[in-house]
C-alpha cells in the first residue's frame, strides 16, 4: 500500500523529491536496527509470540500515523514506526532455527521468505 501511494501522498503535502528516497528507507532502517535487538530478546526470552505481537503494535501505530499523514515530517516518522516491526524477521528465523531439524531447514526458510515477499 504503501509503494503506490507515499509520491502522490508527498506531492500533495509539497514535499522535496528526496523525501520519497528518505520515507521508502525510513522503513528498511528501523527494521535494520531493531532486528538485532529482537533477535536478542528472542534468544534470552525464547518466546517469540510475545515478540511477533510487540513488533506489531509498532507497525498498526505507523501505519495509523501514515494514514493521517497531515506533514511530510509525520509520513517519514510513521515509516520509521512501523519499521520497527519489520525486526521482528529475526526473531520469526530464530524460533525457526531452534524448532528444524538442519536437513529441513533450506525448504521451510525458503517456504517462509515466500510468505513475506507475497
């Protein structure tokens, strides 16, 4: 949803052309950042539904803010919100390690990648 809609969305809030670059990577930065850290939290804690459930609080509430989108400045941050539930692929792959044998692994990451990119 969010492809198709963020130029027109900043064309109309008057926004400088880089700012489709800034709010498409907002996104994939979080995420970077807070992969880590839920992947450590998953390791400590072993409970990754807790950690899935957490991560998506974060992307209802920056998809909300990307909904009201009154400023070029709110877009940019609802991208960086709802980004952080993007690191929650780390913990989803840890709990995947943990519960596969080695043999079966390759198909069902491979099974799950496909899932996340439909």
């Amino acid at each position: 949803v969010i492809l198709p809609t963020i130029w027109r969305y900043l064309q109309i809030l008057e926004a400088p052309p880089y700012f489709l670059g800034l709010g498409l990577s907002a996104f994939s930065l979080s995420g970077l950042v807070t992969g880590p850290l839920f992947g450590f939290w998953s390791d400590r804690s072993k409970t990754t539904k807790s950690i899935i459930l957490f991560s998506n609080l974060f992307e209802i509430v920056g998809n909300f803010m990307y909904f009201i989108g009154y400023s070029k400045w709110l877009l940019l941050c609802s991208r960086l919100v709802a980004g952080v539930g993007a690191g929650a692929g780390s913990s989803i792959f840890g709990f995947l390690t943990r519960s596969t044998q080695p043999e079966e692994r390759a198909g069902i990451f491979a099974a799950i990648m496909a899932c996340r990119q439909a």
